[in-house]
C-alpha cells in the first residue's frame, strides 16, 4: 500500500470542488437576511449540483488495517478518559496545544513588501485566526485551548518563508497527498522548518503547525491530517490555501472562519459528521465513530452544504428533509451546525459531547497531552 510508509498519517480534506466557483460558478450576491428578495436564479429544491464543494473524505487513504487500528484506540477509549486522567472532575480539565504557524508567501528581493495577496500574514492576522479557533473551542469540555508559541527562533509562534520569485510562488500549489510526488510536497514542507522527523522530540506530536501556502487544486480550502500512536508525524499539521483566506465575508462560499476549527479537529482525530454515509452504524467503530452525531449523506450536494442554500436563497430550514432513513429533521439541522461538517460557518456552531470527549481522549492517548485541574488564565 502506497501510504504504508506514512504510518497512519492520513490526510483529510475540507472543500474539494469539481470546478471553480471562481470562474465559473461564482455564487450571485447576497440577499442576507431580506427574506423575500427573490435571488437571480434559484434552483430547485434540493438543486442538482452543487456551485463549490466536493468530497474527499478521510477514509479514502486508509488501508483496512490502519481503520480497523484506529477504531479499536477509539472504542477504547470508551469511558476510560472520564476516570483515567486528569484531575478528579473531568469537565474541569485543560490542555493548551501550542501552535505554530507559517506562512508562506512572495515578496520582491528590492521593495520586500509584505501583503495580503501575496500570501503575507500579519502577527495580528495570525493571531486573529487563532482566537477564532479558541472562540470556537471555548465551549469544549474539558477545556481545549490554542496558543501560539512564544518561543524565538526555531520554536516561534510565526515562522516566515519568503519566496523571491514570484513565479515560484504562483506554483506553490499543494494537494492532499494521493500519490508520492504530492507526498513529497507535503514533506518538504514540513521538514523546511521541522527539520527531518529523525530529529524531532517526540514532543512534536502535541505541537500544532499551521501552513499556509498559496493555493490547493481543485478548490480545497485545507487539508490536515489524523494521528495515530505509532506516527511520525512527518507531515503532522494542518495545511490551509492563502487563497482562500482571501474571500471576504460576503463570499459565502468561500469565507470560512471555521475552517482551522474544523482542521483541528481532524488533528485531535473527529473525522466529518458523513463519513461512511447513512447505511455506517452509528457507533464507536462505525461512520464518524461518534455515536451522537447523526448518520449523514454526502452523496447529495443539498444536504452537505443546505446553509449555502439556505443563506443564500433563503430557503427554510423548516423545509429540510434528513437525506438518511429514519433521520429526523432534527439531526439534519444539528449536523449543519457541526463544525465537522461541510457546512458553512454561517450556520456551524458547536461540537457534540461526544466529539468533545473524543477530541479530548484523542489528546491525552495519541498526542500524549498532560492536562492541568482548572481553567488556565
Ligand atoms: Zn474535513
């Protein structure tokens, strides 16, 4: 198997399109909130096709061992985390996972400027980006906070890689890794600024790395990858296009806020919300193996992306049917606010208990984390 190598070190992917909204399909302005205006061209209900997103979930690059490993840690998990370690209440428990974030981009040798579309990232940007995770985070039990490093050097919070060329830039394209030649990339990446994984202390696996680089094909938006006990952590991280950083607010499809809260979560192991679709058992060894997470469909466009429909032409949610047999109204609209799904950050706002407490064993048992009793100022 071609990614034996990698160790279980597998990639997952936010917002793969089969074309580019960019071009092609970009989405009409909005009418948010005006219910009433009737949008330029509304498509049936649920439409046929979708203007942005496509699917490349995680299980695609696992062998059958590598699941069936990964979902004997999980189930056993079960319980344990609540009374194994930690403090004497478990709800009151916190680990900080200190982040490290670089950033990619093209400045001119003579004026060496610094900006926005050139894939520079302020301090203040950066630093931006890591409240909205830890906004996200803030109500995850037992507690899961990000911190960018404040260490120099080798150990800052902020790395930069300049490129001098501009056309090397523009070619700094980086897929989730489906063949060696992609893989390679992804390494390169790391090791730039990790060093060679023969170097590292192990513990690098409780250091998050956050790459930005110019763009992804396809219109992935970022890709990061799931543990495992027996990794390397080679590639370990979350990588993110600048490109998509780029879009506005008002760019509905594209602006997403979220989307490192999402990638941390694969990080801490939570896999989407559709995994396996609806016929995955919903169990501590099947689909998401989040057992309170409703079984969910990607098959259909709609359902994975209804907050686009929904915002964008006003649609009601009310209207909704749950794509899975015997699924409820009630889980379509939990799995749209879900940060592990692929809707939009409009309309996601929570994890469940049960990813909470996944994330959490995820962190103790995989990435080796030692909380401290109590919040952390
Ligand atoms: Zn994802």
């Amino acid at each position: 198997m071609r990614f034996s190598f990698i160790l279980g070190l597998l990639p997952v992917v936010l917002g793969a399109a089969a074309t580019s909204p960019d071009t092609t399909e970009a989405p009409p302005s909005l009418n948010f909130g005006q219910t009433g205006v009737a949008p330029p061209t509304k498509p049936t209900f649920p439409p046929t096709t979708h203007p942005y997103h496509g699917d490349s979930p995680s299980s695609n690059l696992w062998t059958p061992a590598q699941k069936a490993s990964f979902q004997q840690a999980v189930a056993s998990w079960d319980g344990k985390e609540v009374t194994t370690k930690g403090c004497a209440v478990y709800a009151d428990q916190t680990i900080t996972i200190p982040v490290f974030v670089v950033v990619h981009y093209y400045s001119n040798p003579i004026s060496n400027d610094k900006t926005r579309a050139h894939g520079y990232l302020s301090p203040a940007q950066v630093q931006a980006m890591i409240d909205q995770m830890n906004k996200d985070w803030s109500a995850s039990k037992p507690r899961v906070r990000f911190a960018l490093s404040t260490g120099t050097g080798a150990n800052a919070g902020i790395r930069y890689v300049v490129f001098r060329k501009i056309a090397d830039w523009n070619n700094f394209i980086v897929a989730p890794p489906s063949n060696q030649a992609e893989l390679d990339v992804v390494t390169t990446i790391a090791e730039n600024v990790r060093g060679p994984v023969s170097s590292r202390p192990s513990s690098q696996m409780r250091q998050l790395f956050i790459y930005t680089v110019k763009a992804m094909p396809d219109s992935t938006i970022a890709f990061a990858f799931l543990p495992s006990s027996s990794s390397p952590f080679s590639v370990d991280g979350i990588y993110i296009s600048q490109e998509y950083l780029l879009k506005p607010a008002s760019d509905l499809a594209y602006h997403y806020p979220h989307t490192l809260t999402h990638e941390a979560g694969h990080w801490l192991t939570l896999e989407h919300t559709f995994e396996g679709g609806c016929d995955a058992p919903n169990t501590l060894t099947g689909g998401d193996m989040v057992t309170d997470t409703p079984r969910w469909d990607l098959s259909s466009n709609f359902y994975s992306n209804a907050c686009y429909y929904y915002k964008q032409y006003g649609y009601d949610f009310n209207k909704i049917v749950n794509p899975c047999p015997g699924g409820t109204k009630a889980q379509a609209i939990a799995n749209i606010a879900n940060y592990m799904s692929y809707s939009l950050a409009e309309c996601t706002t929570k994890f469940t208990t049960g990813q909470q407490k996944r994330a959490w064993a995820a962190a103790i048992n995989f990435r080796k984390f030692v909380p401290v009793c109590g919040a952390v100022a």
